[in-house]
C-alpha cells in the first residue's frame, strides 16, 4: 500500500501483509449523495494518503460479491460533496464495472463486466478531469469514464469498499501505485 495511509471510516476488520489489503466491511456502508434515492451516505470504508497535482491510481482488487451493491475499487476525494469512486460493484445478480461521480449529488454509470477474477484499474488525473480506464486483457487499458471533477491541488487518494446491504463483505486489494507519471495512450 501506499506510505502514510489513514482510514475514514475503518472497519471492523482489515489486515495488510506483503502489500495486500484484506478488508471486512461494517454494515451497510456506502457513498452516496442524494440523486434519486434521496439519501446521504459518507460511511464506506476508504484507505488513503494524500496526492498533490496530477497523478495516475492504480490497484488491482476483487471480492466475495454475493449481495446486491457489494462494491470495491479506488476512489479520489476532495471533501464528502467532491470524489469518484470505480470499480466492481455487484448489481442486479451481476458483476459491473460501476463509476460514480459526485460533485454534491452523485451520479452512477455501469458496464456489463465479462469475468469474475481480479480487475486492475487506474485513475488519472490531470487538473479538473479525471480519467477512469481498466485493464482488459490483451486489449490493454479502456476508458469507463472521463469526468469533470474540480478538485483542491491536494486531494486524498486509494482504495475503498462498501456493503449497503449488509455487512461482512471482503475485499482484497494489491499493487496499489500512485504516480506522477501520466500515461499517454488512452484520450490523454
């Protein structure tokens, strides 16, 4: 993981050893702002450090996805009205590549996802947008989503996991890097 990092929201269980994050999700965690539902959740579990300019986020991850909205990926954050969150979100009986976007109401995108092992997934910001990609294979890295997301020159960054409908949901992340580095090969 990356040096430095804090908890918001920490949860019942977690464990790191050799670079790899196990966690145990509290009950019904989640981040969510208002849109359609009409609720406010700021409880999920977010491990993070802290990033200044733009950067690239990158981690593999996956889980034991069993209950509907179990979800783990990255997120980045300004405060409890401004972040990203993307990854693997277990919805309607089936695995999607989820992304939700929040600058004071959140909103939600999904892609079908074709297999159920590991997703890697990175991050890339460069000033207000935020490019979300993930690794497909000998496809290589795919846009799930760009976005505008002003963000603060510093911002916190990492990985997060949530169970809105339950708890005991685990999640494991590895090879966790945050870079300066931007790559140029997708939309840069």
């Amino acid at each position: 993981m990356l040096p430095e990092m804090t908890w918001l929201n920490e949860p019942p269980h977690w464990t790191e050893d050799d670079g790899v994050l196990t966690v145990t999700t509290g009950s019904r965690t989640d981040f969510w702002r208002r849109t359609h539902y009409g609720f406010v959740h700021d409880d999920g579990h977010f491990r993070h450090a802290t990033a200044t300019g733009d950067f690239t986020l990158q981690a593999t991850f996956g889980g034991g996805y069993e209950v509907q909205y179990d979800q783990v990926g990255l997120m980045v954050r300004a405060d409890e009205e401004h972040w990203v969150k993307a990854g693997v979100e277990f919805t309607e009986g089936a695995l999607t590549l989820s992304t939700v976007l929040t600058r004071g109401h959140s909103d939600w995108s999904v892609v079908p996802l074709a297999h159920t092992g590991e997703v890697t997934l990175r991050v890339i910001r460069t000033g207000d947008a935020l490019n979300v990609q993930y690794l497909d294979g000998d496809a290589g890295w795919r846009l799930l989503r760009l976005g505008y997301l002003p963000l603060p020159e510093s911002c916190q960054v990492g990985v997060m996991c949530c169970s809105p409908e339950r708890e005991g949901f685990r999640a494991v992340f590895r090879d966790l890097t945050l870079s300066a580095e931007i790559p140029g090969d997708l939309h840069a």
